[in-house]
C-alpha cells in the first residue's frame, strides 16, 4: 500500500477547479441487489452531475464493485431506480445496450481481447456499434493510443503488453466509444506498483477534461488530488460521502475512521 | 574447457554454450542415454524397428508385384497368391475404387469439381494467395450447390446418375466433407444451445446430444435406412444416401457441440464483461469475441471429431453404400483377385492416414498461426 500511496501522492498539481455541471447524469434511487438470499446492496441512493468524479472506497466484500457494475448492468438490481443518461435500467435490452454505448468502463483485469491486436481491441466496438467505417475508426483508435502514450503498440497483441500498458489500452478502448461516462473498477489493482502511476495518469488526465467519472479505488492519492466527492461504503451500505479534504482530514463516521486509519496507517 | 577469465562486475559477456549442449553429440546424450533406463528404452526402440520394419519394407515393395495389368504377376508357382503386396490389384480396380460405379463416361463431372476444389483449397492454404474471402465463399456456398447438379445430374443436359451408383473415394469424400461442414456449425449453435439460460432451448439442446451421442453409429445408419422408411407414409421416400449424410451429420454434430462446449467454457468472463461494456450485443459478442477464442482453443478436438468421423464414414457400408473401403472388398471378392484383401485394405490404410495425417498438420499449422502469445 505503501508504494501506491508515494506513487498517487506525487501526481501532478491538484484540479480541483474543474467544473461541475448541473445535469445529473447518473441516478440511483433507494437501490437494493441480493445475491440468492444475500443482501448486497442496500438502499443505495446517489446522484452524479456531469463532469463530477467520484472515488468510492470501501473493505473488500462491501459491495462498491457490485454498485458500479450495475449501472452498466453487468449486474442485475432487484430494485429501486437507476437512470443513466436520462435513459432508466430495465430489462429492456435495448436500454442496456443503448446505455453500455455511453459508458465506458475499466476493469481491474483489463478484460482486453487477447486474439485481437491492439488496433482491432480498439476498432471493433466503434465499427460495430457505432457503424463508423475503419479508417475513421482507426484515425480515432490512433488518437487515443496517443493519449495514453503507447501509438507505437498498435500491432502487438494484448499478451505482449505490460499490465500497465494493457491497462491504458483498456481506457483508450473505451474512450473510443466517446463514452459520456466512465467506470473504473480498482484499475490499478492488478498491476506492479511502479506501473499504478502510468495509469493514474491517463485517468488524471481525463478528470481534467471533464469526463464523468467513477472510480472505485484503493488509491487515496488519487481521490485527494482528483475527486470532488469520496464515498465510503461498508456492508453493502453508503456509509459516508464528503468531499475528500473533509472525508480525509475529518472522517465523520466510525467505521470510515477505523477503514481510514488501517489504509493509511503506514 | 578455457580457462576461467575474470570480467569487471556489469561486463561479463555472454558466453557460448559447452560443446556437450550443442550439435548431434549434444542432442543424442540429452536424448537418448541420458540414463540407465533412457539407454535401455533406446536400445529396446532400435530392436523393435529392426523386428517389424525390415519385413514391412519387404512385403510392400521388395517382394511385392509391381507391374502387369492382371493377376498373373501376382500368383505363386502354385497358383495361389503371393505372400506380398499385389500392386496391379489396385491399379486394375483404381477407378471403382476412386468413383464406385459411377459412370465412366460420366467421371469427369466429378473430377471437375476435385480441381475446383483442390485449387480453392490452395489458394486458401498458400498464405501469398490473395481474394482469400472469396474463395472461403465460394466453397461454401456456391460450390456445393455446382457438386449437386454436376453429380446427381438430370438437369442441363446431364445424365441423370442415381446415387446407388456413387461409390468408393468419392462417396467417402461426399460423407466425410458434408459431415464436416455441416457439424461444425450445428455443433457451435447445439453448444450455444447448451449454455442458454432459456430453460426450453437448453433441455431441447441437452436431449439433442445426448440422444446422438448415446447411440452407436452404426445404429444411427440402421435406423436411418432401415426403419426410417417403414415410419414415412406410402411413396414417400427419401434417398438412401441423403438419409445417411442426415445421420452421420446429426451424430457428429453432437460430439461437436461437446467440444465447443468444452472451449465456450475456458473463456473467462472478464471477455463477455469486456464487450457487453463496449455495447456488443450478444451476437456480436459471441461473433467477434467469444467464439473466435474459443474454438481456437478446441481446434485440437475439433479436428479430432473430424478425423473421427472421416474414418467412421467407412460404417455406411453396413447399410450397403459402396464407399472406399467397401469398394476394396468388393473388388477383392471378384473371382480373378480372391486372395488381394491385405493389398486393399493396405492401399485403404495409406489413403486414410493421407487424408487424416493431412487435417492433423493443418490443424498444428493453424493453432500455430492463430497463437498471440497468451
């Protein structure tokens, strides 16, 4: 932890000034998920703006993956309300398709595809979701390995690329959808402590921009300097949400406290 | 050995192997009599060949009768056959054996079609060969409809040939390459069927399989041309071989549909997640993502189940189609070449190890080039 932590700490400048719009983007309302008989969401409500970037924390089993991968609904809610994009979750499965077309997501295990190069990792949603013919959608797909600094990958296949590169890959993959929204789902989890920097790096870049972002994290450096909201989750609950120098500096609830001391303890 | 040379830390270079890695020597010590028992193994492989390979030789080519065109070469002093291999057997019966009895003026409709098929098949092979699309395309869909008309015949002038005359290779090559292509994808939507979460789709899919598999081939012909027709109302009567390309079909359909079930259920799921997020639909995602890697990783078994079935083909002559193997016995039951069957069934051995030695180097070529280094 303690390597992550030096790393996310000496990210660049803070960026606390981008702005937040007032069309909220993401909806959840009193939403409840079970697992068979296990309760795993409770009554979560929460409502994201455009462009606000959200880091969510929590012990490991209290559900802040499960939430986030309900709004694209790779998992199924029982009940309440989810609307993204004005659009609400329901089994409609052009909803579900039409709302995945908008938000982007990463993985902890970057799910690229590993019998596809790298360019056709990126090309294939873009040409065949979003009907755009190959050139553009590789003019696009080039722009954006750009961004994450690996254009010179392009032909490799996934297995050649190092976690943290193939974690880049994995976010270029999904802005070449132009998603609206992006999901992180612990993306630096799986990956070797000098390569978590890398990939804070591109999503530090793209908060900047302005996208709408979600990010379920264990790096706290991370939340301080991009975030303008942590929410804290326990036991299937939201059990806190505070801007970050207040989540931080002046926990308000107990088990946020005990939760903080552990991380940040050494 | 050279002495040892002291490098400053940082600078020592590397270094060639010692001789006893490298070259021939190296390679049979690793190999061969690394140890008491590898020794022992190795010298019991020598003996082994020595025993059986020098006879073989023998009887397939040094003592075996090469050249005349009846069975005369063939006889002993007695009269009786030789104790070798009859050559001119085969290649007196060569055109039974290749078209059964189909008619001989009629033969080059089917040669047409193996140049047709032969040069697509290249040209899809040859890595250099350009249009490969094209010529997927073409064997899959208008070739088998120009192999109908020019081999059952009765339209456009040809000559109508009943299907009772269709015989040896050929007829094996019509069973094997139908199953073949049928299976494949009859097994990929069985599997598919298998996974669903639809409750009716899937108990449908389990039935379909289990009752293929459960039964024995050979029963599957029985039924097929025996009992098949005693259910079908007065008149109606379907073709003793497309009753038989049905079944072979069916039946290795559903050992087909095991193996992609087998490679459908390696692919984690992180891969259904990856592109259910990028808004892949779930024929797309199957198309694009699942299916490609799947069937990659079962192309061992797939071929297998091909290999398989191209050899079970030789069944249907249980339910009297003449393909190649029925085909040599026929030929040696004939008065003139009584005695010839190891010659046939020698000459049926060398001719279906090509076809399944060929599919099983395809296969290793293919896995090779579709390796990405995961």
């Amino acid at each position: 932890m303690s390597d992550s932590n030096a790393s996310a700490t000496d990210l660049q400048a803070p960026t606390k000034e981008m702005k937040v719009g007032e069309e909220v983007v993401i909806e959840l309302n009193g939403m409840h998920k079970w697992y068979g008989s296990f309760h795993v969401l409770k009554d979560i409500n929460l409502k994201v703006h455009h462009g606000e970037r959200i880091v969510v924390c929590g012990p490991s089993g209290s559900g802040k993956s499960t939430m986030i991968r309900c709004i694209n609904r790779l998992e199924e809610h029982q009940q309440g309300q989810i609307i993204v994009n004005g659009i609400e979750l329901s089994n409609d499965l052009k909803k579900i398709d039409e709302i995945r077309r908008e938000v982007g997501m990463c993985f902890q295990h970057f799910n690229l595809f590993p019998h596809l190069s790298i360019m056709e990792n990126l090309v294939l949603a873009p040409m065949w979701v979003r009907n755009i013919p190959r050139g553009e959608a590789e003019e696009t797909a080039m722009k954006y390995l750009t961004r994450v600094k690996i254009p010179e990958q392009a032909l490799k296949f996934p297995g050649q690329l190092s976690g943290g590169q193939q974690q880049r890959v994995a976010i270029a993959r999904s802005l070449c959808m132009s998603p609206k929204i992006m999901l992180f789902d612990e993306p630096t989890s799986a990956l070797d402590p000098e390569m978590i920097k890398e990939v804070l790096d591109v999503m530090i870049e793209l908060a900047e921009e302005g996208m709408t972002m979600i990010c379920v994290t264990h790096e706290m450096g991370f939340a301080k300097t991009v975030a303008n909201r942590v929410i804290f989750m326990d036991g299937g609950e939201i059990i806190e949400e505070n801007e970050p120098n207040q989540f931080f500096d002046n926990p308000q609830h107990e088990r946020t406290q005990l939760f903080l001391s552990q991380i940040l303890a050494h | 050995m050279a002495e040892q040379r002291q490098y400053e830390v940082g600078m020592h270079p590397d270094l060639p192997p010692p001789a006893s890695l490298v070259g021939v020597v190296g390679w049979m010590r690793a190999n061969l009599v690394s140890s008491p028992a590898n020794t022992f193994f190795t010298l019991l492989a020598i003996y082994l060949i020595y025993l059986l390979i020098p006879p073989m030789l023998d009887w397939l080519i040094f003592s075996a009768a090469w050249v005349g065109d009846d069975n005369t070469v063939c006889k002993n002093e007695t009269g009786g056959p030789i104790a070798a291999a009859c050559w001119p057997f085969i290649k007196a019966w060569m055109t039974p054996f290749m078209f059964g009895r189909y008619p001989e003026s009629e033969l080059w409709r089917i040669k047409i079609t193996y140049v047709m098929f032969g040069v697509a098949l290249l040209a899809l092979v040859i890595p250099q060969v350009p249009f490969k699309k094209w010529f997927a395309l073409f064997l899959l869909i208008p070739f088998p409809v120009i192999c109908f008309y020019l081999y059952v015949g009765g339209s456009f002038g040809l000559m109508y040939v009943e299907t009772n005359l269709w015989g040896g290779l050929f007829l094996t090559l019509v069973i094997a390459i139908t199953g073949i292509v049928a299976s494949l994808p009859i097994g990929i939507l069985l599997a598919l069927g298998r996974r669903s979460n639809m409750p009716v789709v899937k108990a449908v899919c389990v039935a379909f399989i289990e009752l293929w598999r459960g039964v024995p081939l050979i029963s599957v012909l029985f039924m097929s041309s025996v009992m098949f027709p005693l259910f079908m109302p007065e008149g109606v009567n379907f073709d003793k071989l497309l009753r038989a390309l049905v079944g072979v079909t069916l039946f290795s359909s559903a050992y087909m549909a095991e193996v992609v079930r087998g490679g459908l259920q390696a692919i984690p799921k992180g891969q259904y997640e990856g592109a259910q997020a990028l808004g892949l639909n779930f024929v797309k995602m199957m198309y694009f993502i699942v299916m490609p890697q799947a069937l990659k990783m079962v192309i061992p078994g797939i071929v297998n189940t091909f290999i398989g079935l191209f050899k079970d083909t030789t069944l249907v002559g249980v339910i009297g189609l003449l393909d190649f193997l029925a085909m040599i016995q026929a030929g040696s039951s004939n008065p003139d070449w009584l005695g010839y069957l190891t010659t046939g069934f020698a000459f049926a051995a060398l001719v279906y190890w090509c076809f399944c030695f060929g599919m099983s180097q395809y296969s290793q070529h293919l896995e090779r080039k579709l390796h990405t280094g995961h």
